[in-house]
C-alpha cells in the first residue's frame, strides 16, 4: 500500500514538473538537446547554405494553441558548428532567413517520435513552414533530426503555453 501511494506520489510530481510542450522551459531544454545532437551542431556547420548567414533564428508554436505563444531558437555559428544560444519565448522578429514552423500538437508529438520526416509532413499540410525553403532542401538530414528532437526534452501537451 505504501509503495502504491509512493509511486502515485511520484507520478504525479513528475507530472506537474513536465514543462508545457513549446513554452518557455521546454524551448530552453530544447536548446541544450540542439547541442547535444552532433547531426545539428556539426552536420549543419560544415553545410554552405546553412553557414551562409551567421545566425538563423527557428520560431515554432502549437497550432492548435496561439500563433501569439510562439519560442524561439537562436542558432549561431561558431567555430565551424551550428550553436543554440538562446532557447525561450520569442523575443526577436522574424527575418529573411528564419524559419517558422507550426502544426497542431498531435502532429508535433509524431514528428518527435519519429513517425515521419519533414518531407512527408510538408508534403501531407501536417507541418507548416515558413522560410528559406532551399536551405531546408539542401538540409534534410538535419531537418529531420530537429523534428526528432522535439520529442526529446521532458514535457505536458495538455495545455498550452
């Protein structure tokens, strides 16, 4: 019985410890994910169109959420790789050569499991983007691996940022 109420204990502090899925401290975690993942940081710093700017900003948000709750990623080049300096709520404009992204949650979540890859979601309306589409071209294998880091910092989709 004590065990029973302890692991109850435990989830639900696990679950009220979640950061909402695209707020502020999911956008942060979601930064240190970015430089973790060598197919981001390195394959995106040797990529021409890629470095071809030295910062790019990445806006996403929930679609069936707010358009108005939107994070943001800052992604600077340094030293031949592509960094996350900034992960939290959007605080720039967007420019010409940033990228914004939405879909609805559900799609969000399946994109982060892997279920699909970013041709497949363009090519189906379930991820919407906006940017420099033949950087994203040229990019595909790191455009898949943003997705799939998006399943990868802890959260809770049940309710919005």
């Amino acid at each position: 019985m004590k065990k029973t109420i302890l692991l109850s204990l435990v989830l639900v502090g696990s679950a009220l410890s979640a950061n909402v899925f695209m707020g502020p401290e999911y956008a942060k975690e979601l930064c240190e994910v970015w430089n973790k993942t060598p197919r981001l940081m390195e394959e995106l710093g040797k990529s021409e169109s890629w470095m071809a700017v030295p910062e790019r900003k990445i806006f996403l948000y929930r679609e069936d959420c707010s358009p108005d709750k939107q994070i943001q990623l800052t992604i600077r080049n340094e030293g031949n790789k592509a960094v996350c300096v900034y992960g939290g709520p959007a605080k720039d404009k967007r420019g010409k050569d940033d990228f914004l992204m939405y879909a609805e949650t559900k799609r969000w979540e399946e994109m982060g499991k892997g279920a699909y890859g970013p041709m497949k979601a363009m090519m189906l309306g379930r991820l919407k983007f906006e940017g420099p589409k033949g950087v994203a071209m040229k990019n595909m294998g790191p455009f898949e691996a943003f997705l799939t880091a998006l399943g990868k910092p802890s959260y809770d989709a049940s309710k919005c940022p």
